[in-house]
C-alpha cells in the first residue's frame, strides 16, 4: 500500500519565486541603477561588495538583488526578517557568518523590513559590519532618513527601487502568462485591468495572474474579458501602507494640489487616497486644514463648506459623503488662496511661547466685584459701541508697553481685501486721534493689489 504522504504532490511552488531573476538582465526596471554604467551595475562588476541599505516599495525587486548580489560575489546569503527575527535570531545569523568565514567564505547578510527593527537591534550589526564579518543589506520600504539608525546609514550607501513602469508590467506579465497558462487568452482591457491592479508591484502581478488562472479555469472562460477581472479578484487596489510613507507623499500632494489651485491635481489625489483605502474622516479633517491654512479669510466659505462635508460624510457615509468631500476638494482648488491667518497665528504663537507673562491693562480687566471697581479693573473702558462707526480710535488692547505687531497682514485677494480696506480705515482713525502718521498697512502698499482683490473677490461672490 502507498503511503499517503508518498501519494501527495509536493507543494505547488508561487508563480512570484518560480520567475525571480536568475541574473541582473533579467531584472525588470531599475535602469537607472542597472542600466550600462549606473551604480548598481558597477558594483555588481567590481567584484567587491559593499554594505547598503535598498529602499523601494513592495514587490520591485529589493530581495532579488540581495539574492543576485550573493550569487555575483559567490558569498553565503543569509536572511532575516525583521518582522519575525530578534536578538536570538541576529545571534545566529552571525554564528553563521563567522563558520562561514572559517571556511573561507564572506557572508551577505540580509535583512528584510529593516526598519521593524529597533534602534538596539540595528546597532548590534554594527561590530560586524565595521570587522567586515559580513556585508549588510537592508530592505525598507520606509523613508531610510527616519526609520533607519544614523549609525548604520552611515556605513552603507542607500539605493532607491522604483515602482515598475507600465511597459515594465506589460512586459512582465507576458513572461508570467506564458509561463503560468501559455493556452489561456487575455484581452487587451483584461490585461491593463489587471496591470492598473497590481500598480507597480511585480510580485502582485504574479499573484493576480495565478488567481486569474484559477477563476478562468474554474469558470472555463477563455478569453479573459475585463469584466471577468473585475467579477473574479477582490478588489483591494492599490498598495497603500497607511501609516507609511506613500500614505504622507500622497497627502502632501493633494495638500500642494489644493494650494496650487489645480482642482483636477486636487480630485487625483484625493480619489487615489480614497481608491487606496485611506480614512475619509482623517481626509475630511486635513480639508478642513486647508481651508484654514491657505485660504483663510480670503474665501470664509471654504471652512464652511468642509466642515459640512464632513458632517455629511458623518451622516451618509459612502458613496454620497466621498461626493461631498470631493466637492469641498474642487472648491478649495478653485477659491481665493490666502495663508495671513496661519502666518498671524504662528507668528503670535511664537510670542507669546518666547515672551513672559504680560499683566492684562487695568481698563480691560473685569469688575464684578465692587473691591474690583475700586481697585481700578475697568476703569476708563470705552466701549465700542458707543463710540463713531462702533470703533473706539486709538484705544489700546494690548499689554502696556506693547508695541502693535502687525502679525496679520490681509492679502488683496477675495473677501480679504475687503478686509484689508477696513483695517486701514480703522488705522487712519488711530492716526488722526493721536496725530501720528498711520503706518502702512500691507493693503496699503500694495495698492495695485487691492484693486484686483475687488476684482477677485466680484468673481468669488456667485451672487
């Protein structure tokens, strides 16, 4: 009788290692590093390897060149994971090294998601690496910069991995079909579906074309049709690390988009964040930012507008709530950009933090009590409203001794010049009580500005 463990197949192996580069030509994309005369290329044919740390986003070839570098210099290769390796770990892989050694071999020691570890743990490959028992490689996908000890990134050089090009993915996916099923037909829309899936991630690829097999086989459907691609994957999309460093890039970018007044850059990026599985409240939230940051009192509407998306986000969830942040993102795109708000309050915040603790003037405290009224709090207050055009001129309200900062300075855009007008009305009011020359207010001095602040702010109001 057989036995049963005889009678199984060996386990399938994934498409993903059967198609790992066997040389450095076989490498898709990375010219920039691979190609005639670039670094990596040099390295690999001087013969001498060098420590380095390997950065670049999932599934573009970071432990291939490892595995490709171990293989050129015909040195031991051994991996580490820092997801599932400690201390222990780390022990042994230097245990290996030094038998290795012993038998005259180098060792390259590779460290994958080097940025898991911890700052003692990147620091215990230092003695070794500086002893030359091993050349160290670490992967990231994280931003080296942060996530990497000075120490350590000081001792090798760091190369930056690409995510594949479109013609790179073709040309990928060819190779994986011909491999995988040579006898089944994708369409062209299939094939762009499926590439646009994997974006950029070669080892994604060859994951969706195993699962598109499966589902084409199991179907007995032949061609492959685009609408069958989308019936047959689970449609997690993009690689997106929420946490990571595209996740940042990508909120910079339709930060810079909205202050840019591109609203179609704008809608990109948003829709990308939203297609990536980003948080629409942590969206709706850096909208609201915005509002306030680069449009301010320039266009009041924006932080309207936004603070209502959210609520409507809030209150309807998806889809219509990502409708109404995509109509607060055009609307920031597309207003009045003004940043004198941000610059007023940082610039006062910084005052306040460097400056100490100045007494509030006795004719701005509160009397409630009739011990205060004697003791002078209140004494002299002018009231405002009793006061031509509601304006007390050349009232002070700041602490004794205080000089006006000028901290806000309207620009002569939308609703701001407006403001700006008034400001310098009001000033002239001070000048004339006091029968000093008004100071020149920013509106002041640019005069021309103004006037096409009018001209904008027209053009802001619908009605």
């Amino acid at each position: 009788m057989t036995d049963l463990f005889e009678a199984l197949e060996p386990p399938r192996v994934p498409l993903a290692e059967r198609m790992r580069p066997a040389t450095l030509d076989d490498v898709a994309g990375q010219l920039h590093l691979l190609g005639p005369g670039k670094p990596l290329r040099l390295a690999f044919a001087s013969g001498k390897p060098h420590s380095m740390i390997i950065w670049g986003p999932p599934g573009v070839g970071k432990t291939t060149l490892a595995r490709l570098m171990a293989k050129g210099f015909d040195a031991e290769f051994v991996a580490l994971s820092a997801v599932f390796s400690g201390v222990k770990e780390i022990r042994e892989a230097i245990q290996q090294a030094q038998a290795a050694k012993a038998r005259g071999r180098h060792t390259i020691l590779f460290v994958d998601e080097v940025h898991r570890f911890n700052k003692s743990q990147q620091d215990a490959f230092l003695p070794f690496v500086e002893q030359g028992l091993v050349t160290f490689i670490g992967a990231t996908t994280e931003n080296p910069s942060f996530e990497v000890n000075s120490a350590l990134l000081s001792r090798a050089a760091v190369y930056v991995l690409e995510s594949l090009d479109a013609a790179a993915m073709a040309a990928l996916f060819e190779r994986a079909r011909q491999t995988a099923c040579p006898q089944l037909g994708v369409e062209d829309d299939a094939r762009e579906r499926l590439i646009g899936f994997a974006d950029g991630d070669a080892r994604r690829l060859m994951n969706l074309v195993e699962q598109i097999q499966v589902a084409a086989e199991t179907a007995g459907v032949n061609p492959v049709t685009a609408d069958f691609v989308d019936q047959a994957l689970s449609r997690n999309l993009r690689r997106f690390d929420k946490g990571g460093e595209a996740f940042y890039d990508q909120i910079s970018a339709l930060h810079k988009s909205v202050r840019g007044s591109n609203p179609d850059a704008s809608l990109y990026w948003l829709c990308r964040m939203l297609d990536g599985g980003a948080d629409p409240h942590y969206l709706g939230r850096r909208l609201v930012r915005m509002a306030v940051e680069d449009i301010g009192l320039a266009d009041p509407r924006a932080l309207e507008i936004c603070l209502n998306a959210c609520s409507t986000y809030e209150r309807l969830g998806s889809p219509e709530g990502e409708l109404a942040l995509a109509q607060a993102t055009i609307f920031l795109a597309c207003a009045a950009k003004s940043n004198a708000v941000y610059k007023a309050y940082n610039a006062a915040r910084k005052f306040v933090a460097d400056q100490g603790s100045k007494p509030v003037p006795m004719h701005l405290r509160n009397a409630p009590t009739r011990l205060m009224k004697e003791l002078g709090y209140g004494k002299a207050y002018r009231y405002a409203h009793d006061e031509p055009d509601a304006y007390a001129a050349g009232e002070s309200y700041l602490p004794e001794g205080m000089a006006a900062p000028g901290w806000y300075q309207p620009t002569p855009r939308g609703m701001e010049a407006k403001i700006g007008e008034k400001l310098a009305y009001l000033r002239r009011l001070d000048a004339a009580v006091s029968g000093a020359t008004p100071p020149a207010s920013h509106t002041d001095r640019r005069r021309g500005g103004v006037e096409a602040g009018k001209l904008n702010a027209a053009e802001d109001d619908p009605s």
